[in-house]
C-alpha cells in the first residue's frame, strides 16, 4: 500500500529545501542556461537542475522519477512519479513572483495523488485520494480551504500564441490573465472562472493539477485543457474555442 503520509512529508521537505534555497543561497549562476536541454524540449537553466536534484534525493525510494528536466530515472517499479521541479522558470528568472513546483503520482497507471506548491507564498495545495488540502510549508500547518463563490476572472495561459482566440474572449467579455505557471493557475481553477491552458500538453504541467480537480468540469483535446466548476462557463468556453 502506498503511504500518503510519508509521501507527502517527503513533498514537503523537498518543497521547503527548494524555498530555502532560493531564497538563502541562490546566486546569478543559477539562473544562467546550462548545458543540457530538459525532457520536455526546453533549455534548462542551472536552478531546474539544482530543484530536480533536490526532488530526486527525497521522493526517489517511493517510486520511479519520471522529470521534466532528465525524463525518466529508472523503470523497476508500479509508482511513478512526475515532477515539474521549477514551474514557470521564465517568471522565476525574471523576477516574477508566479513560480512553483508540481508532483503527480501514478500507481500501476492510475494517479492516486498530487502536489503543487506555490514557492512565492509557501503554500501546498494537495489531494491525496478524496480530500484537498493546502498546507504552509514552512510552518507545517494546515490552512483554510475556501473557494471564490462567482470569481470574474479567468486564466488564459499561453493567451500569447492565440491572438484571434483572446480577441474571441474580448467579445464575450471575458476578463483574463496569463501569469505564466500552468501547473500552478490549472491547480487553483477553484478560483477562477476558468482555466484555459493551450498548445503542448505535457503530463508534467497538468497531471498533479487535473488529479487534484478531478470532480470539476474538465475538457481536453490535442490543443486545450479547460478545467472550470461552473457548467454554463464550460459550454461557453468549448463553444468558443470550436469557433477559434
């Protein structure tokens, strides 16, 4: 059986080291591109590796590692494990405080659990089963879980690459922002009126968050992801995105 809760102090720990040292050790070295270009496709800076290493040293005896930066690390065991270790490096990089990290679990191909934490506030949100929890993960205590009951804003991430389609949102009077972390705007859907993520979906940015809102309306293609809890919002947007 899989233990949850020596998992998640393990998602933890690793969670705070990566705070720690950003916020305590980190030099202009880190943020330079280093050699090696991440299982994903893109240039890796030196950062994601220090926070893949960091990921790697506490969460590789649960399971097998299955990374963004280094693609798989072994194939001997039912629990795989799938890390985004710096979502939304570009932000990270320039200074933009919208960056975390993002764990999924699969056992025997199904996913069983998942992590994301936003290293600008310190704060996990995870699910584990049936129940969502956020968690501070410098104090270890649990936090209040709410929802916006009518939020008004909605996240278009990647709204950059899809200028007739922002304007299609423009004529439906759909307000929305690009913050520029999936894993972190898919996971708070809850909050906002949508979430809309478009182009390559990668099981590293959307697995932990698709686990963690698993009950909600949920729409996805080759293209777009579309996860929202209101039904007449999710008609909407999948109308509006079989027009685009």
């Amino acid at each position: 059986m899989f233990d949850y809760n020596s998992f998640t102090k393990a998602v933890i720990q690793a969670n705070k080291e990566l705070y720690g040292y950003i916020n305590t050790h980190m030099t202009q070295a880190d943020l330079q591109e280093s050699s090696q270009i991440g299982f994903g496709g893109d240039k890796t800076l030196q950062i994601d590796i220090i926070a893949e290493n960091i990921f790697i040293k506490y969460l590789s005896s649960f399971g097998d590692i299955f990374s963004e930066e280094i693609g798989r690390v072994s194939n001997n065991s039912n629990i795989k494990i799938i890390i985004d270790p710096l979502d939304g490096s570009h932000n990270f990089s320039s200074g933009l405080e919208y960056y975390g990290t993002s764990v999924a679990v699969k056992k025997n191909d199904k996913y069983i659990a998942g992590y994301v934490c936003n290293l600008s506030t310190a704060v996990l949100i995870f699910r584990e089963d049936e129940e969502v929890n956020k968690i501070n993960i410098l104090s270890e205590q649990y936090l209040g879980f709410y929802e916006i009951e009518n939020p008004n804003i909605a996240i278009f991430e990647r709204a950059y690459d899809y200028p007739s389609l922002t304007e299609k949102l423009k004529e439906n009077s759909i307000k929305f922002r690009s913050p520029g972390a999936a894993a972190l705007s898919l996971a708070n859907a809850r909050n906002y009126k949508f979430v809309l993520f478009a182009g390559k979906l990668r099981e590293f940015d959307i697995a932990a968050s698709l686990y963690i809102n698993q009950e909600l309306y949920i729409y996805q293609n080759d293209e777009f992801l579309i996860i929202t809890k209101n039904y007449t919002d999710f008609i909407l947007i999948k109308e509006i995105i079989k027009l685009f």
